[in-house]
C-alpha cells in the first residue's frame, strides 16, 4: 500500500505523515480544535444566511419595487445604447435615465412595460419632468401613432395595478439576466 505524502497540520502547521488520505490534524490535541473551529465557522454561515433571510423578510414592497425598477431601467439604456433622448433628440453622452411615456408612479401597471420606458437624458427626465409632449411626439416619429396609442390606452387600463412581491422579485431577476445577456454578448 502507498504511503500518504507529508503534510502540513490545519491547526498548528507542523509537518506530519498523516495515517489515511483524509487526516487533515497531526494528533489529538489538534483535532480538538480543528472540530471547533469547523463547528464554529458552521454557526457563523448559518447564522449569515438566516441574517440575509431575516433581511429579506423586512424588505418593504416599495424596497422590491425599487430594486427591480433600477434593473429595468438599466436594461432600458442598455437596450437603447446607440439611440438619442427620445424626448429630446439630444446626445449627452454618460447623463441617460430610463424614462417612462407615462410616469411609473401614476400609471403603475406600465412600470416595466418595455414599450413604455425608453433612453432619456437626465435633463428632460428629471428637470423637464418627464418632457411628455415632446416624450409622445419621439415615440410617434420612432414607432408610430399606433404605437404611441396602444400604451396610453394600456397605461389607462392598469393604472392602479399593484405588484406582488414575488412579481417584483421576478422582474428584477428577469432585468438582471437579460442585463448579463447584453453584457455576454458584448464581451464576447
């Protein structure tokens, strides 16, 4: 029978000839602690992982919501990368929000809604409030007044539509995977 290759001790690092492939402690002073410092790494992973569930169980609808809102939208500039302020017309390079026609915090059942949310500068977001008019009239010359009619209508319909939180964990892994689709294939 082959002979185990010297080793090192987990615990106290002196070099031994161990008695079986699996022996990772050279006596029985070192195994003593070896078990506890095991069972003591155990509690703290354990302990780690009810943490985060714990830490999930707080978690507000509006935190879930706001998590999976930030995942959309940056799929939203990423899926727009290229294309001008749809409000706008304008080129700022790095300053781009993900928009929305109709204001994901009136027209909720439209928040995640891909044909509601488009590149927008900072500017008509956030300063211009949305630039609506100049927003609608982007998405008539981008896609058509169909389009443009069929989300309004849409937007209408669900205006009071309340996410679970199990859709809004959904949406946010679905934003997130896409996210790393578009990022795969870029790097590749």
């Amino acid at each position: 029978m082959k002979q185990p290759k010297p080793r090192k001790c987990k615990v106290c690092q002196t070099v031994f000839i161990p008695q079986n492939t699996i022996q990772p402690v050279c006596n029985y002073k070192c195994a003593i602690t070896y078990s506890k410092t095991i069972k003591e790494n155990k509690a703290k992973a354990d302990w780690k992982i009810e943490k985060a569930v714990l830490k999930d169980k707080l978690k507000t609808l509006g935190q879930y919501e706001a998590e999976a809102k930030k995942s959309f939208q940056k799929w939203v500039r990423l899926r727009d990368e290229g294309l001008n302020c749809i409000s706008c017309g304008g080129n700022d390079k790095d300053l781009w929000d993900g928009g929305h026609f109709k204001k994901a915090e009136i027209y909720s059942g439209v928040i995640f809604n891909p044909d509601n949310c488009h590149k927008q500068c900072r500017k008509c977001n956030r300063f211009l409030n949305g630039n609506e008019l100049m927003y609608r009239k982007g998405l008539i010359e981008r896609y058509g007044l169909e389009f443009t009619e069929n989300i309004e209508n849409l937007a209408n319909e669900t205006r009071q539509y309340k996410y679970t939180k199990e859709e809004l964990i959904a949406k946010k892994l679905q934003y997130d995977i896409l996210i790393k689709e578009i990022d795969n294939y870029l790097n590749n």
